[in-house]
C-alpha cells in the first residue's frame, strides 16, 4: 500500500482512540471525510497525479480506507446515541413501587357558592333560573324599565356603552323584560348574572359585578307576598331569628319601591363590626312592578300585578365570609381562593 496511505490509517486510529464526545465524533468525521478538506478528499485528488497503471491500484486502496473511516465513525456514532439513550432511560424511568402524587383539587369561587345557594333557595319557593345577554339594547336596559330619555342612569359616565345603542347591563332586570317577552303570566323566575356600572373599585365598589334579580308576576300579588318572600329568603339564608325591614325608596321601574335591610345574623340587631353597629344590614332594592313595565312586554296591569327585587351577589359573599374588600373576589390570588376549598 502507498506509504502516505498508510499513514494516514494510522493517523486516524490514533485519532478515533481519543474522541470521547458527539461533537469530537463530529470533528473527526469533516477532518477524514470532508468533501472539499476532507484528507481522503485530498489523497483522492492525487489519482490525477498517477500513470494509468498506477491508478486502478491506488483508488482501491483509497476507497478501502474510506470505507474503513466511515465504518469506524458509524460505530463511534451508534455508540453515543446508545449511551445517551441510556442516560436519558435512567434520568426519566420511574419507580411504579413509589406513592403516587394525588392533583391538586380546583373548586368552586366564593361567588359561585353563594350564588348557589341563592338559587338553591329560590328554586325552593317555585322560582326558576333565567339568564340573559349581557350586551343589551338601550330598549332592554332602559326603555323598557321605565328609564326615559335623559335619566341619569343613562349617561355615558354610568354605562359602559359598546355604540351608540348598545351597552354592558346596567342590571338583571333587563331579563326580566326577556322573559315576561317569552312567558306568559302567572311566572316566578330570578336572573343572577353579571352587571357593569361606572364605579370606582373601592371595597365595597367595582365596576363589574353579580346581582340576581327576583320577578313574581300574578294575579293578586302585592307587596305582602314581596315582603313574605324576601323574609323567608333572609331566615333560609342567615336563620330564623333574623328579621326584614322596608325602607321607601324610589326606582324607575317599581312603585312602591323600598330598600330591604335585614337585622344582622352575627349580633342579632346590638350592633358589631359587621352591621356596623347599626343592627341592620343592607340586602338590596325592591318594589311593586310599575304598571308601565307591565304595558311595555303585553301584560294588562289591570289583571296582573307583580314584584321585583335585587340583590348584590358580592356583597352578601362578603358578609357570609366576612371579607372586607369585594375587591379580593376578583383579584385570583390563590391564597385568598384557597380558603374556600
């Protein structure tokens, strides 16, 4: 064999004795067997060099020693790969024998319990659940309600206003306008949801925030089965010992209409932190369902009467659980979800 081919298959089992790494194995490969600087490249380019006699001779010497080469770093390659595989066979293998890890267990936020329990009540007396949009027409969030063209309640520095006729609700009684739409009288339904008003957050404020809506529509009713119905509400809510007052109050869509306190659950009316020390705590507005609410949705308020009422969903979340921020409701911070697991 020619002496420089020789040396050069000693010099590259030299060389594969020491390459350790991929990216020695590598290295080595672009040395030996690159195309254009490879040294078998450059011995290849020597056949030109030879006679016609020399040269059948030589070339098969070469590619010998290139067969060699690439046979020599393709064992050197499934080497490695056989070694990492086994390594990352050790890394990730698990120990069947070893406890399990059990999931930490979501559950239900605050809102979303009291809610519950507010339908659970309800749906108790024969009411059933409604829901609604919450992009509402100015006809559903105002006319109908028997908010006229200029009230307060519809300027932009209240309602969040998607165009020119549409807006976030203001309140659920927009699905009360639904449905006596869709049902006709006798009905009995609440509507909880979410509302959107122009508020500053504070700890008792926030622009959004959930309410449910009580509608009775009847015959006969008055403002005796309003109070009956708020009273047996509060006692199923907070317990029997706890009592309802009315306070006159106006709404655009009832009349009468009253604010409703009931007396605190926590001190039974002395006075403490939570009721402030007044004894009574606000439970929210109600009223007689005006007669022109009635005439707009088709009901003839000569046979028909009903009542309404509202009340705050994140406000009674903060009694039931004593929180002095309704803000933390909204925030997600774990440390404050995870005490209502």
């Amino acid at each position: 064999m020619d002496d420089k081919l020789n040396a050069l298959r000693r010099q590259f089992t030299e060389d594969a004795r020491h390459v350790s790494t991929v990216e020695a194995l590598n290295a080595l490969r672009d040395k030996y067997l690159g195309r254009k600087s490879g040294l078998i490249a450059a011995e290849k380019k020597r056949i030109g060099s030879l006679s016609s006699e020399e040269r059948a001779g030589f070339g098969q010497q070469v590619n010998e020693i290139s067969a060699e080469v690439e046979a020599e770093i393709a064992r050197l390659s499934d080497q490695f790969a056989a070694q990492a595989e086994s390594l990352a066979l050790e890394r990730d293998k698990i120990d069947v024998s070893l406890p399990g890890t059990r999931p930490r267990q979501g559950h239900l936020h605050p809102i979303t319990l009291v809610r519950q329990r507010i339908e659970d009540v309800f749906v108790s007396m024969g009411y059933s659940v409604e829901d609604g949009p919450e992009i509402e027409t100015s006809f559903y969030n105002f006319d109908a309600l028997n908010i006229p063209p200029g009230h307060p309640a519809r300027e932009s520095a209240d309602t969040f206003y998607v165009s020119e006729d549409l807006a976030l609700r203001s309140q659920t009684s927009t699905v009360q306008i639904h449905t006596m739409q869709q049902q006709k009288p006798p009905l009995r339904v609440i509507a909880p949801g979410r509302v959107f008003r122009r508020d500053t957050p504070d700890p008792t404020h926030n622009p959004m925030f959930f309410q449910v809506e009580g509608l009775n529509v009847d015959r006969h009713i008055t403002l005796a089965d309003l109070k009956g119905t708020l009273q047996k509400f509060v006692e199923m809510m907070f317990g029997s010992d706890v009592r309802t007052r009315f306070r006159p109050s106006y709404f655009p869509f009832t009349e009468p209409s009253a604010e409703v306190d009931f007396s605190c659950y926590v001190c039974g009316g002395t006075g403490c932190r939570i009721c402030k020390g007044s004894g009574w705590i606000e439970l929210g507005g109600s009223g007689m369902v005006h007669p022109n609410v009635l005439e707009t949705v088709g009901i003839d308020p000569e046979e028909f009467s009903g009542f309404a009422f509202g009340l705050g969903i994140d406000r009674m979340a903060g009694l039931m659980y004593d929180i002095d921020d309704i803000r933390l409701l909204f925030e997600n911070d774990i440390r404050f979800l995870e005490q209502f697991a």
